[in-house]
C-alpha cells in the first residue's frame, strides 16, 4: 500500500447513512457510531429531506457534521459527502426503469455544492455522468469533458486533498484519460463508478475493467460505488485490491427483516440471535416485535457488525463465477443499487410500526394493504424454500 493510501482515514465498508431524514439515526445507539470509521450521506438527500433537525441545524450556522456531534456522533468519524446524482444520470442514460429508480428532484452542480458547504463533511466526491459499455464515441468525448468540468468547479470549493474523483469507462483509453487529468488536478482520491449498468452488461469485462482501474491507481486510494450483491464485497476488497465500499444493502436488508449470515440474508425468523454475540444480536434475545423501531436497529446493527467482519476476511474468490447462486441479490430483489441507488429509507421503514407518530390514516391505510402484500409475498417465499 502506498503512503498515499496509508492516510487516508476512510473505513474498509463505508455505511449510507439516512441521518438527513431518518430520526432514528440521530438517536442513541446509532448516533454513536463505532461500527466503522467512515459514513456516507448525500445532497440529494438534503434536498429531499423533510426533517425539522435539518432546518434548526442550517438556521444555526453549524455544519451537518457539527450538528451530529453535538448529538453523540464520534468527532473522529470521516463524514463523505456524495452527490446522490445516480438516479438522475441514470434516468438520462436510460437506464432508470430496469434498475428500478424513480427520480423526483433533479440537483444542479451549484446545488450540490451548496449541500457540500453545509455538510462540514472531510472528503467530497465529484459529480459524475455515467458512461455505459453501449454509448457511442462521441456521447463518451461529451461525457468525459462534462466529468472534467465538474471536477474543476469542485476544486473551486473544496481543496484537492478531500476530492475523491470519480473514474468512469469501460475502456483503456477512456479511463486512462480521465485518470491522467485527475493526477494532473493534484488528486489522490479516487473512486469507480458506473459499476451497476457495467455488471449487468457483462462480469467478464466488469472485471477486467476494475483490475485496470486498480492497476493504475495502485499508490492512491481507490473506493467502489456499487455493490449488486453482498457476495461481491470480498471481492472487491481481497480480489481486485480496492481499498473501500459504500453500500445501503444492510440498510434495505434490514427493512426487509433479513438477518446476514455471513454473505447471504436468511429471514429473520431463522435467526438464532443467542449464537452471536455482537452488540444487536444481544439486545434480540428476547426479540422486541419485528415491526418495533428496536428490532430494526439492532437488526441493523447486526448486519453491519457482520458485513464489517465479511469486509475484513480474506477470502478465496473466482472472479469469473460471481456466484450466480447466491441467494441474497440486492440488485433485483430490492431493485436497489446500494450505497447511490434508492428509494426513500423513511418509505421503507414505515412497515415496522403502525404506531409511528409522523402517519397519516392514508399512510396507515397504505401499510395495512403493504403488511398483507408482505405477508403473501413471504408465503410464497416459504413455499419455494421449502
């Protein structure tokens, strides 16, 4: 590892954060975050954000960051900010349907920025565009001019050293240039995009493409965004060499009451919480109801005490299989890109409690009909397990 990556105080698995909108981030024990050292959150998520917090924390003039801390948030802590702009490239690529994205706002550069200012984040990704395997020559010159634009009004901002600039291509010559322009920018941060569209167009050349990336960048640090199943995070880690991964996989997971055994979301009623002995597993034994705020957070906990532990283990992979069996598909089972791509987390928790305060008869109305969709869908989930 070079000394470049040596410095940087990023975490192996970098967790999306929701502490925008979701007030149970906010609260104790996920405030006091000791699961990794690094969290990720997003300006799309400022901008959509409802949350009464976020507007006191503004109004004060305190930065994001400040405001976490003043709660509970480790000081220490690497805050990363994203822009949260997959879903609205990948609505202009085309590719927003099969991936399962809806977009409802749409976030200029300077807006972006503007969230950026307010985050008192330490690293600030570069907005991107995402370049597909099927673009022609000259959308590719259109797309990498506009990364290379956007990079420059970042360093308008932000200082060189908290830029994590974005490779995307699928090409030698694409990623090499837009490379080479990044090190003559002073950057030495770097991260791959345009992983989703890339594996589902094809692993082989996926592979191919991340064994480059990591090859030119072998001195600086190098994170992945996206993550299509939970099976690939060894991967990724131990087998191309990258040094981080963002992901919302554990957080939809979670939602969805899976319980992670290593790389693979069992339900969670096949949990044995007695048999681990991490901080959520004890606090489940015996289990609060499924739909309380409690059982989500430590179900949470678990999973992200457990995917950490995957990220941290060696592991013997074949790049070329990518395990074509696993049962734990984050990308068509959730329809969600981890870590970029996602519907609102405070949509998906709603199912936990009738009781919540913030909801409506509507809202009420529409997760009763939601509890029996869910509840036919697991029968017939049984039905094929079995």
């Amino acid at each position: 590892m070079g000394a470049v990556r040596k410095n940087k105080k990023l975490s192996r698995l970098i967790p999306k954060n929701h502490f925008c909108s979701f007030p149970l981030f906010r609260e104790r024990p996920l405030i006091n975050w000791t699961y990794t050292d690094a969290v990720l959150f997003t300006a799309y998520d400022v901008y959509r954000s409802t949350d009464f917090w976020l507007d006191q924390i503004i109004n004060s003039g305190k930065t994001l960051k400040e405001g976490l801390i003043e709660l509970g948030f480790p000081k220490g802590n690497s805050l990363v900010a994203d822009t949260g702009v997959f879903e609205m490239e990948a609505k202009k690529a085309g590719i927003s349907l099969s991936l399962g994205i809806e977009v409802d706002i749409e976030l200029s550069n300077a807006q972006i920025f503007e969230a950026y200012e307010l985050s008192g984040a330490d690293y600030f990704v570069a907005p991107d565009e995402i370049v597909l395997p099927q673009d022609k020559k000259e959308d590719i010159v259109t797309k990498t001019t506009n990364i290379k634009e956007n990079l420059l009004d970042l360093l308008e901002v932000v200082p060189t050293s908290k830029v994590i600039a974005v490779i995307q291509g699928h090409t030698e010559e694409t990623i090499s240039n837009l490379f080479d322009f990044y090190r003559g920018q002073g950057i030495s941060c770097f991260a791959m995009g345009g992983v989703i569209p890339l594996y589902h167009h094809s692993k082989d050349l996926l592979d191919d493409v991340l064994r480059y990336v990591r090859d030119i960048t072998k001195e600086h640090w190098l994170h992945i965004f996206g993550l299509p199943r939970m099976s690939l995070l060894q991967y990724y880690l131990h087998d191309i060499g990258v040094d981080s991964v963002d992901t919302s996989a554990l957080l939809y997971m979670t939602a969805r009451r899976r319980y992670l055994i290593g790389s693979k979301g069992e339900q969670v009623r096949k949990a044995v919480f007695k048999d681990c002995n991490c901080e959520g597993c004890s606090n489940l034994e015996p289990m609060p109801s499924p739909r309380s705020p409690d059982f989500f957070v430590n179900l949470y906990i678990h999973n992200i005490l457990e995917a950490v532990k995957l990220a941290e283990k060696p592991f013997v992979f074949s790049s070329r299989q990518f395990e074509s069996d696993t049962k734990e598909k984050i990308d068509s089972d959730t329809k969600h890109e981890e870590s970029k791509l996602e519907t609102p987390i405070h949509d998906e928790v709603k199912a936990m409690d009738k009781l919540q305060p913030w909801m409506t008869a509507k809202e009420s109305l529409e997760i009763r009909m939601r509890e029996k969709e869910d509840e036919n869908h697991s029968n017939f989930e049984d039905t094929k397990d079995s």
